[in-house]
C-alpha cells in the first residue's frame, strides 16, 4: 500500500517534443506529490509538487497534472531539450513535516538533439 | 534558498575503517533530516530519519550499530559508516525539510559516492 509505481522505466523524446511520465499510488492518506530530477552523479533536486486539493499545477515548461479520484499523477515536460536528459522521480508523502517519502523507481529521459 | 551540502562529495576507504559523512543545510533550520542510499540506475533507499536532539528512527533491514546517525544541531546531521566493507559502497544522500513547513517537503544535497576497497 506504500508503493508508488512509476511508468515508462526510460523514454526517449524528440527535442521540442512532450515528454510524459506517469505514477500511480494506492494509499489514500498520501497528500503531497513531488516530483525529482536528478542528473548523474548529483543529489535530485525537487522540481516541483501538488497537493491534492488542485487537478493541475505548471511552472514553466512542466506541468503536474493530478486525478485524485484514479490515484494517478503525471508530469508533463513540453518543449523537451536535451538539457532536460535526466532521470526523474515521482514520489508521495503525508502531510506531515516528520513524514517520509515513497519514491518511484525512475525514468530514464533522453531528449534527442 | 535551500541549499543542502554534503561532505565529502568522495570518498575511498579501506576495509574495516569508519567513514563520517556530513550533511548541512546552509540557508534553513531543518527539524528533520534524511538519509538515503541509492545505487547505480535505481531509486533512492531510505535508510533513517532523523529529528534535531532525539535518535534516528531506522528503516527495516538497516543496521542502526554499522550506520550512526548524529543530529546535533538544526542544521547539521552526520551518518558514520562503521567498519566499512565493500557491499557499503554506494551513493549516499541526505535530505532536510525546512522547520515549520506544513507539507513534507525535502531538500536533496548533491550526494556523496563511498568507494570501500
């Protein structure tokens, strides 16, 4: 019930294309979805993050979009650059400064020239 | 603002030493700090949690004896690797989340890869 599964494992996208990486929870209780990039060899940096309580959330370039009703969360890149190659965690926590996270797995992106 | 540092960002140790890393928030007060474990082109592996003043609280599986963990103060959490041995080779990473915040949002710092001979 802790887990949350994260989808595609690697991806590769056109540059100016859309990248999309998907991430299903089971555990209701979770209210805070951030989302991890993390280039090798480097700690992730958060990149951004929604709360349950919107369907939507954008900063420049990315997107989260949430369906609470699903369990499903999605990050959405657009206009993908080659500088955006990188792998990226989804993960779910509670609302709680002394809660932990639930990672995904990773994807893998690879945003060709 | 919340910047996380680590250090040493490398290290090589030989087998049967310990091994103390340190992370740092820089521009924040961190009630909680984290430590994970991540290996190569795999997910981050959460190894303790720790809280300012109070002792870590372990994940399953982690040995709280090889892995000691001092939160000293609310801007600085050690992990000492005792009696490194090569399976310990990995990349560590801690994160912090910022006193008062509401959600639980964490902070990475850039990570430091041990390398046991």
């Amino acid at each position: 019930q802790q887990q949350v599964k994260q989808s595609p494992q690697s991806l590769i996208v056109q540059k100016g294309g859309i990248s999309i990486i998907n991430c299903a929870y089971e555990n209701t209780a979770f209210d805070y979805f951030p989302w991890y990039q993390q280039f090798p060899g480097k700690g992730p940096a958060l990149l951004i993050a929604i709360r349950p309580d919107v369907s939507e959330k954008k900063e420049g370039r990315f997107t989260i979009s949430f369906n609470k009703s699903a369990k499903q969360f999605s990050l959405h890149i657009m206009d993908s650059q080659p500088g955006d190659s990188a792998t990226y965690f989804c993960a779910a926590g509670m609302n709680s400064g002394y809660s932990t996270l639930t990672f995904g797995k990773g994807t893998m992106l690879l945003v060709s020239p | 603002g919340a910047v996380v540092s680590q250090h040493p960002s490398w290290v090589i140790c030989k087998s049967g030493t310990s091994v103390k890393i340190e992370c740092r928030s820089l521009d924040f007060q961190a009630t909680t700090m984290f430590w994970y474990r991540q290996f190569p082109k795999q997910s981050l592996m959460l190894m303790a949690t720790s809280n300012e003043g109070s002792k870590a609280t372990y994940e399953q599986g982690v040995e709280k004896d090889k892995f000691l963990i001092n939160h000293a103060s609310l801007t600085l959490s050690t992990l000492t690797v005792t009696s490194a041995h090569p399976e310990d080779s990995s990349f560590y990473i801690c994160s912090a989340s910022p006193q008062g915040v509401t959600y639980n949002e964490q902070f990475f710092g850039p990570g430091t890869r041990l390398t046991v001979l």
